[in-house]
C-alpha cells in the first residue's frame, strides 16, 4: 500500500511552534529556577559550599571556597540519588537518564510522551543535580519540552507527522534556551536526532520557538552569555595545535562513551543477577559518587579542587578554566574523574543531562593540551591562548560524541559570546567528528532518515519514484494473453498451469482490446459457452513504459486492481509489456537491498513469492 506524505500546513507549523516557544521558555524557567534554589539550599546551606558559578567575574570567581562541611556531601548527594531512584522508577521509568534519548526515541518511534514524564524528570532532575550529581541541565530540559510538545499535540490532535515536528522543535527550543543559545539549540533540533543526517523540516519551526523560548526566559534572567567574558587569543599558527586537540579530544570522548555505558551495563546485570529493586540504583550511583569526591579531597588541594569540579554541571569550574584560573595538575585528572562522576550519577539511572558534563570534560582536555603546549611552545601557544584551547575542547568533544558538530559549535560560541574562535573550531570539530565513526553518547539516534520509522514510507515512496516501469515489467515476448473469442475454461486452464491471475486480452491484429483477471471468472455459470470478450475488462487502464514504480502503484490503487498492461507512447493499443504488483514489490527489495549494500535474494520478501512461473510473473502467496 502506498502512504502519501502528509503536508503540514504553515498556518499549523506556526500555530506548534510559538506554543512550543511559550512552553520552552516558561518551563526552562521554572526548571532554572528550581535548580538555583535546591542548590543554594542543598550545597549552600546544607554542606556550606560556596561554589564558583558560570558567568561570574573574575573577582567573584576568586571568592570560592570548598564546603564547610566536606562529609556532608555523602549524605546530601545519597538523599537526591534516594529520593529520585524512588519516584522514577514507581511512577515514570522512561524518565531515567540523560532524557534526550527518550526525547529521541520518541520522535523515531510513535511521537508520545506520557503526561507525567515532564514535571516527574523536572523534579527529579533537579533532586540530582542540586545535591551534587554530575549532570546537566539540558537533557531534562529537552525531554521536559518535548514532553510538553506531545502533550500539546494530544490537546491539539496533531497528526504523526505534525507531532514529531512538535518534538524536535521542543527539544531544541527548550536546549537552546536553557543555555541562552537559541540559533544553535534550532539547529540541534534538526541535527541530534540522526548521526549523518538532518531533520530539516524542524529547523524553520525550531528556530521561531528558540526565538520566543530565548525572549522568556532572558526577560526574568536577562540576556548575557552563560559564560562570563574571558581575554582569548588565537593566532592561525596554531591551527594545527587545535587539529591535534581534535585527536585527543576523540580519544577522551571515546573513553567517555565506553565507560559510561560500560557503568550502565554493569548497574543493569549486577541488579538483575541479585534481584535488586531498580529504584535504589540511582543511591548507589551517588554513593560511589560521593566516597570518590570525598577521598580526592581528603588527598590535596589539587586533589580537593578535582573532586568539587566532578560535582553537579561543573560549570563554575569551567569559567575558571576560561580564566587561566585551574592548574595544569587539575585540568589534566579533570577530564577522567568528571567521566566517572557522570557515569556513577547517569549511568545507574539518575536524571540529569550528558551535554554539561561533556563540555566539562572536553574543556578540561582542551585546556591541558593548551597549558602542556604553553610550556612547551611558550613563544607558540602564550597564556592567554589556553582559554581558546577550553572552548574549542568543548566543542571538538562533545560536538562528536553527539554527532551534532555544527550545533554544538555554535551553541558554544554563544554560550561564550566569542564567535571568532569559529575557525579553530570547525578546524577540531570537524577532524574529531571524522574520527569518532558511528560511536555516540545518544544510543536513540539512528544513522539516517532513510532507518527512522518517521520517514519510512516517504522512503518506500522515493525508492519507486526512482524505478521505471520499462525496468522490471515482463517483455512482450513473455506474456501468456488471450484471445476474445477463447472460452472462459481456458482461462481457468491457463491460471492453473501458470499461477497467472490475469492475462492481456488481443485481437487477432495483435491490439490490446481488455484484460481478464481471476475476478471475472469467479461466479461465471455455463463456463463452456462464455467466452472471454463477454467478462474481459475494457477499456483498459493501462500504463507507459517511462511512468515510475510509484505512478504504476497509485495507479493500481485507485483503479483496485493487481495488473497493468504496459502499452507503447506512441499507441496505445500496442502492447509492449505486463506489470504486477507483485513485481513491484519484487523491484522494491531490490532495490533496497542495492541501497543498503546487501546482495538481493527473494527470500528477503519474506516467503511471500511462491513459485516462478515460465511467463516471468510470481503469483502472491498472501
């Protein structure tokens, strides 16, 4: 069956994405909001932690101090893992992890998201983060503003089509929000659902809902980069310094990849082999989180300021980093415990997002390589030089684990407000994306369009559209037909010996006059006396050899029938070939198969040709 491409309207895809907008801004809002006030309660007055906050100026910054009370951390960090494990697992279990591949899989899958999911991964993402899970802000926001988006396609009664565009725009609105960076979190809606493909019909709606989603949430929290201003310097000499940061920053996203799902998988058997509830898997992954911390800042002060980093977003530290404000000691450890943290609090089912603690993880990379090239290439790579090996490390790692580089780019250099280091970037970003192959910290996406369930039929209908009918019919020279004056009882005769359920009806000139099909006969009394002109379809509705595969089938579908005579362009009483469907579907898989790199054999239509018969068609064994 042929399933058109529904167009949606402008008027609708306007109509999804300022309710979008709207619903991004204001839920960015309140999810913001909500993780100021739990971690001010939590790490502020609860442990006494005076953290270094993003944005914050140098002589703010400097006013950081580690917790008044280090043993604290446990208990504070165990209550959030607690108290998460316990609500998602007993009420929403879709709602653990990272959140963008639920976001992700839905779109792929059937465009739904449960009510509940939204405010249920709002609340117990901030329990995690605000305790001190290492983990972001933009995963919850994605799936928060993508569930939203399937609510209101629900309210709306929005079409399949309609409701994935909902979707991808609420996970790129609701990204680019949160991290004020509404042209990159647009282009992320289009770019993160697919590792070598884009969602281009989410972009234009994506980028009208990041525009409202940014003016609602700058209006209470103003308008200024996440990241305060920093002095960065760049020289195109070190161009081949940032391609070198893009090897090293594949290999630690690599190993980021591995150990975080490794974390997961080991969580998931050691639960399953003990019979484990699910619901304290997050409590052990803050546990292990918390003894980790602690024990680094039991060892040194370097050690102490490693451990505090691989805590929540790690976005204080980071603007210390793009302070030349970290030693080279810390930024060079960073990068492996920040995995371990993020994998413990993730990777055991804790909510929280994977994109802050990849910009962490690769800032810290960049920032040692920096520093390392500082002391070995001084007159090279000066001091105020390091800073720009911070920023493109983010955007070089996580710009390809995500297989989303040209999102991640931008959103960084917004996020920063430094759009000169745009050179240096693609240069890293574009070496590490090359690198990284098809290995990904989102396991939802799928390589193409062509493997989504969302795009599938629009696939089946490209593949026919792309075949001629002259290609696969069955030549003249082949076709079985008959006569008008031979009795009906021939026919019947005919389908038997050649499983043929119909056959091209020609004068004795050689002219198509009808067809008949099995249908025709059924029902005939006095077989013997009936001939074939009697019951023959005519006129008949017949097709060209240049029409497409796709042409052919609309054809059979609007007409109700299984065959088409294939008649000459220039008359069309002159028969030049016989088409099935059953051929067409024939042609369909193998093309298919020529599509995906794969040798065609019938068995691939899974049994449904039955026989071969002398006259080159397959009667359908349905």
């Amino acid at each position: 069956m042929l399933i058109e491409t529904v167009v949606t309207p402008y008027k609708k895809i306007i109509l999804i994405a300022v309710l979008i907008g709207v619903i991004s801004g204001i839920g960015a809002l309140f999810f913001f909001e909500g993780l100021k006030i739990g971690t001010a309660f939590f790490m502020g007055d609860v442990v006494g932690f005076h953290l270094p906050e993003e944005g914050q100026t140098v002589a703010d910054i400097a006013q950081w101090a580690p917790p008044d009370h280090l043993w604290m951390i446990l208990p504070v960090i165990c209550f959030g893992g607690l108290v998460s494990g316990l609500l998602v697992y007993t009420l929403a279990p879709e709602a653990e992890g990272h959140g963008t591949d639920a976001a992700i899989r839905a779109f792929h899958g059937k465009g739904r998201m449960r009510w509940r999911v939204p405010l249920l991964k709002a609340v117990t993402a901030i329990l995690t983060i605000s305790t001190g899970g290492s983990a972001g802000r933009e995963g919850p926001t994605a799936q928060i503003s993508a569930g939203f988006g399937s609510i209101a396609a629900d309210l709306l009664g929005l079409s399949a089509q309609e409701r994935r565009i909902a979707i991808a725009t609420g996970v790129g609105a609701g990204i680019g929000t949160i991290f004020m960076a509404p042209l990159g979190g647009a282009i992320l809606a289009a770019e993160i659902l697919y590792k070598q493909d884009f969602e281009t019909e989410a972009i234009i709606p994506a980028f009208l809902a990041s525009v409202i989603g940014y003016a609602i949430f700058g209006l209470v929290e103003g308008f200024e980069p996440v990241f305060g201003a920093a002095t960065i310097t760049w020289n195109v000499y070190q161009i081949p310094l940032f391609l070198l940061l893009g090897v090293v920053s594949t290999a630690v996203g690599l190993l980021y990849i591995f150990l975080f799902y490794g974390t997961q998988r080991v969580f998931k058997d050691v639960f399953s082999r003990y019979n484990l509830p699910n619901h304290i898997k997050p409590l052990i992954g803050a546990f292990l989180t918390g003894i980790l911390v602690i024990g680094l800042a039991s060892l040194s002060p370097d050690a102490a300021i490693i451990g505090f980093a691989s805590l929540g977003t790690g976005y204080g530290f980071a603007q210390l980093a793009l302070y030349n404000m970290l030693p080279l000691s810390v930024l060079l450890f960073l990068p492996f415990t920040k995995i371990l943290t993020t994998s413990f609090t993730i990777g055991s089912g804790g909510s929280g997002g994977v994109f802050a603690p990849g910009l962490m993880i690769g800032g810290a990379t960049g920032g040692a390589l920096g520093s390392l090239l500082h002391l070995l290439l001084p007159g090279l790579v000066p001091l105020e030089s390091v800073p720009a090996f911070v920023v493109v490390g983010m955007i070089a790692l996580f710009g390809a684990i995500s297989h989303a580089p040209i999102a991640v780019m931008i959103m960084v250099v917004e996020m920063t407000g430094d759009f000169s280091l745009l050179v240096p970037a693609m240069g890293a970003v574009s070496i590490a994306h090359l690198l990284i192959g098809e290995s990904t910290i989102f396991r939802e996406q799928v390589l193409t369009r062509a493997e989504s369930a969302a795009h599938r039929d629009e696939y089946t209908i490209e593949i026919l559209g792309d075949i001629r009918v002259g290609e696969v019919m069955v030549a003249r020279d082949r076709i079985v037909a008959v006569s008008p004056a031979d009795p009906v009882g021939r026919v019947l005769r005919l389908i038997d010996e050649t499983l043929h359920t119909g056959f091209p009806v020609l004068n004795q000139e050689g002219s198509l006059i009808g067809i008949v099909a099995t249908r025709d006969v059924r029902g005939v009394d006095g077989l013997t006396a009936v001939c074939v002109e009697e019951i023959m379809t005519s006129p008949v509705v017949a097709v060209q050899p240049t029409a497409t595969l796709e042409e052919a089938l609309s054809t059979m579908i609007r007409h109700e029938i299984h065959h088409l005579p294939v008649v000459s362009p220039d008359d069309g009483r002159v028969l030049v070939g016989f088409l099935t469907r059953t051929d067409i579907m024939k042609a369909y898989v193998r093309r298919s198969a020529q599509i995906a790199g794969q040798e065609y054999l019938p068995e691939q239509t899974g049994g449904r040709f039955t026989r071969e018969d002398g006259g080159g068609h397959s009667r359908i064994g349905l």
